[in-house]
C-alpha cells in the first residue's frame, strides 16, 4: 500500500526517537533498577545495579512464548 | 467472488520492528498491519506518526486488532476486563479494525492478566464462557471476532480436540479463525503429528487470517532426546512453515490476511532486519503463487449476526476458577516437574475435567518454564 512520504519521514524521525523511548511490546528490554541505584549511576552501560533481562525474548502474545 | 489476500506484518509499537518493516512500507509492500492494541491500554501517549501509520491502514480498512490480554477463559469476571472492553470500543471508534482477534486461552498469571494464555479442557462450562466472552468483544468492536489457535497444549487429545473446540466457540458470533502455521508446527513437533492431519482437523471455512512467524527449540530435561518447540517469534521462519503455507492457501476460501509476526527483541542487528524482510517477500511470493487457487464463491464476511445482544449477566464459574487459580499457583511455584506433578496430585485438579494425569511430563515441564517466565507480566 502507498503511504504518503511525509508519514514515511515521520516514521523515520519517529524511529530515532522512539529507539530510545519506545518498548512498549519489546519483552526483553525491561529493566529493573534495584532500590540500590541511585541517580549517579542511571547509565545503563556502567551501572552496576541495572538488571538486565536475560536475552530470552519468548513473548506470551504468542501463546506458547 | 474470493476476497483478495492481503499480506501485512504484525506492527507494534517497537522501533526494531519499525526500523526492519521500514523497507518494505516505502517499497509498498505492506498491504496490512496487525496491531496488538491493548499492550499500549496503559500508555498516556503514543506518538503521533505511529498513529498516523495505523490511520492510513485503518482508512482503507486494512488494520486488524489482535489483543492479548483479555484472557477469555477466566471463569471469574473482573473489572479489567470491563475497562478492556470499554478501552476496545473508544478505540474502535477511533481507529476502526477490519475485525478484532483474541487468544485461545486463559492467563496464567496471578490476576488472569498478567502470565501466558494456558488452555483449557472442553467442557459445558469453559465453552458457555468462553461464548460470553466474544459476544462481549464483538459488541465492543462491532466488527468481525475471532480467535487464534493455541500453540501450547498440555496433551495430544487437547490438541485432536483443538479445532472442535474453535468451531463451537465461535459458530455463535459467526466468528473466525486465526491459523497461526508456526502453532500448528510447534504441535506437529511436540506431539509427533502430521501436517496433513492436523490442518484439517481444524474448520478451515472460518480461517480469515494466518500468521506465520519463527521460534526457538528448547531441550527437554524429561526426555533429553526431545527438543521442545517454542513460538518465540525471535527467529527466522522455518522452511517447513513456508512449505505449510504454500499448502494451506488453498484450503482457506475465506483468507482475507497474512501477518508475519516477529518480536522486536529478535530484529536488534541488520542482519536479523533483512532476514526479516527476506521471510516477508518470501510470504508474498508465495500469496502471489497460490492466491489464484483460492476457491471462488460467495466469501465469508464473519459480520456480526444482527440483534446479538450479550446478558446483562456474566457467565462465570467458581469451581473452574479456583481450578485455575490452584493450576497457575502449581505451575508458578513448583521446583520441578515432579513437584508439580505431586501438587497436581492432591489438588482439586486430580480426575478433573483437564485430565491432568495425561499430560506427558516434557509438557508439563514446558508449562512450569512458560507460567514461571511471565508470571510477573511484561
């Protein structure tokens, strides 16, 4: 289907933006700042008490994930 | 006159997805969108051009809605599911789905929202239930229901019966199927079953919609010669789910859609981006192929029968909730399948209706892996 290019270079700007704020329905990007986190240490490459998921992204929309 | 088939990609709200699909929107390749629209319920904003993208589908009556929360099989009617449906009807109003799909199932998690969809046996009570269920959302949506099949069984008759079970669920709001092919591959691996089988063991008349999508292989502990497969959607397409494909087209007089599914968190590098849009294309060339053997006659719209009200009252059921809130409890907390086993034992589940003494173990281990990864929701 043909879109119109203004959306499509809004899809692209929107892309850049959202790569850092956008997980809504990504299963293996949450993360869990522990109580021990405090602001000095919020960046996710450094910080020590950033849990990462484990790179296990089964998702249960699909019904057996 | 058969309905065209339209071939699109299952497109939330996920850069990764976006960025991989990005290709194929500028090329005009993507014909449809499917949007899983109630994992953003909980979202004050969402972006403009994201809207944008699901107007323009929406207008030309290209958007489906799938939901994954609803949970249908809960026997005990809550206020989410309220909030749910009246989230779906403003929606609708907004953004109008060409029709609404749900899952097969019931949540595993602590409040039947939150956890994977587990199934349930065919009884009296599940099918009134889950009948009640869709009328519910299909007077919310006012458009087509339907419901996709279950890649997870717990035994191979919940699987034989699995079909069946669609065809009475759904015959009432004259409803359809979603045939997602890599949940009939999962079953054919898990349970040792033949394609040719087991496709027709389902009411292909209502099939307007598959999915296709990738997975993973999980070893089992019970049987350490078996692999489990698992529709993780984090992979590519496997050829023998192309090869299904190409035979179920024309087995499916009214296939209205074909979605690829896949989650963003499987599309992080460039060359899991262009696996993607190379499965897609494949996925075209061969609707492109079959699509003409699509039988002609008068297709299948799935409207709403007229003058279908659902009861003020909600059909619900204590026992098969508290059957359901016993299973979630034993699968969330057992150690080991042996631990649950032993739980099922001497629970209210023991010569129930889910005939949990012939659930094969490697599946019940499958179950424990599955409820314990999402009891806490994503």
């Amino acid at each position: 289907m043909k879109l119109p290019k203004e959306l499509l270079k809004a899809i692209v700007l929107g892309i850049g933006i959202a790569a850092t704020a956008t997980v809504a329905t990504s299963c293996d990007k949450v993360e869990i700042t522990t109580s021990d986190c405090d602001e000095s240490c919020k960046n996710e490459e450094t910080c020590v008490h950033v849990l990462k998921r484990q790179p296990d992204y089964n998702c249960p929309a699909c019904g057996m994930g | 006159m058969s309905p065209s088939i339209h071939t699109g990609i299952a497109c939330n709200l996920d850069s990764n997805i976006i960025t991989a699909a990005l290709p194929l929107l500028e090329q005009e390749h993507v014909e449809a969108i499917e949007w899983s629209f109630d994992a953003l319920f909980n979202w004050n904003e969402v972006p403009a051009w994201f809207r944008d993208l699901l107007q323009v589908f929406a207008d030309a009556g290209r958007l489906t809605g799938h939901g994954i929360f609803f949970s249908i099989f809960s026997a005990r009617w809550s206020a989410k599911q309220d909030l749910w449906l009246e989230q779906l009807r403003q929606l609708n109003r907004e953004l109008p789905f060409d029709h609404v799909s749900e899952h097969f199932g019931f949540m595993s998690g602590r409040d039947f929202h939150h956890g994977a969809p587990l199934s349930v046996p065919l009884t009296a009570s599940t099918l009134a239930i889950g009948q009640d269920r869709l009328l519910r959302i299909q007077d919310a949506c006012q458009c087509p229901v339907g419901l996709e099949n279950l890649a997870f069984a717990f035994s191979l008759e919940e699987v034989r019966q699995h079909g069946a079970f669609l065809e009475q669920l759904l015959e009432p709001v004259n409803g359809f199927i979603i045939l997602d092919l890599h949940n009939l591959y999962c079953q054919m691996k898990n349970f040792d079953l033949g394609f040719d089988a087991l496709v027709h063991s389902y009411p292909l008349h209502r099939v307007r919609e598959i999915h296709i999508s990738g997975g993973s292989w999980e070893p089992s502990t019970i049987i350490p010669t078996r692999n489990i497969r698992r529709d993780t959607h984090d992979d590519a397409v496997p050829e023998e789910v192309f090869e299904m494909l190409a035979q179920t087209i024309a087995l499916c007089p009214a296939l209205k859609f074909i979605f690829l599914e896949q989650l963003g968190a499987g599309l992080h590098t460039v060359s899991q981006q262009s696996q993607f849009r190379s499965d897609y294309l494949r996925i075209c060339e061969i609707v492109k192929k079959h699509a003409p053997a699509v039988a002609q006659g008068d297709a299948e719209s799935f409207s709403p029968r007229p003058n279908l009200q659902p009861p003020s009252a909600h059909i619900q059921d204590a026992v098969l909730y508290e059957e359901q809130r016993r299973l979630s409890r034993i699968l969330e907390t057992a150690s080991d399948c042996q631990d649950a086993r032993q739980k099922l034992e001497s629970s209210i589940l023991k010569n129930s209706a889910w005939q949990t003494e012939a659930w094969p173990d490697y599946m019940l281990e499958t179950a424990l892996r599955i409820a314990q990864k999402w009891k806490d929701g994503f």
